[in-house]
C-alpha cells in the first residue's frame, strides 16, 4: 500500500527503560526491517523511542505528531485458541485512545494472501524474539 501511495513508512519500537540491555539487538532488528522495506523499494526510516511509565498510546500520539504522521498501524497476531477473538489491551487502547487513524492488520506468512515473505517477516515483534 505503502508503493501505491508514494509514502513513507516510519517503523517505531519501544524500548522499556527495564530492556536497555537489549538495545542493540533492537536496533539491529530494526536496520533488518528497513532494508526489507527498502528492498522493496518503499521510503522507510526507523525511530527506537526510550519508554516508561506513560500510557503507551500517549507516547505513540506524541511520536506520530512529532513525525507529522497521517496514519498508525498496528499488528495484531492470531492466537490458535478462543483468544483468537480477542485484541491485547495495549492494541485495544492504542485503536479506540489514538488521535490518528489505526489500521490493524494480521500477516500471514504466505504469498497467497499478497504480502510477501519478508516483508511479513519483517513485522515480527522484536520484544517477543528477545524474550524467548
């Protein structure tokens, strides 16, 4: 969508202040995603923004406008159980508590469903990588 539009992509992590130990394997991570965007010749920067104690939605707002962004999107994954119905509340907070508008998606890793393997792969959580 990003190609169609002609836009920019800003990809934000939040690095809690208790996680500064990993700092670097989140930097890394994102220099990975933007090579993937920029591979796929989409304009994409990267911002790791230190974090603690607000609402994680008000810090978002804050980055967006700071960025003059126009648009926030979030990844929400499938759970293969009942939870599957539900949005975490950190997700269900940033789409109804936002000043922009939220696109939530769901990647699958498949080309069946058009997006393509690594930019699918790009959107893997890197807080859930590092925590394993």
């Amino acid at each position: 969508m990003a190609k169609m539009l002609n836009a920019r992509i800003t990809v934000i992590s939040f690095l809690p202040d208790d996680r500064k130990s990993i700092e670097i394997k989140f930097i890394q991570r994102l220099d990975e995603i933007r090579n993937t965007f920029e591979k796929l010749d989409v304009s994409c920067g990267v911002r790791l923004i230190p974090f603690s104690g607000e609402n994680l939605y008000k810090r978002l707002n804050k980055a967006v406008a700071e960025l003059k962004g126009e648009l926030v999107m979030i990844m929400t994954q499938q759970e293969l159980n009942f939870t599957e119905f539900f949005i975490g509340s950190t997700a269900q907070e940033i789409i109804n508590k936002s000043s922009f508008p939220v696109m939530s998606i769901n990647p699958k890793s498949s080309e069946k469903t058009g997006i393509p393997d690594p930019l699918s792969n790009a959107f893997i959580n890197p807080i859930q990588i590092f925590d394993r």
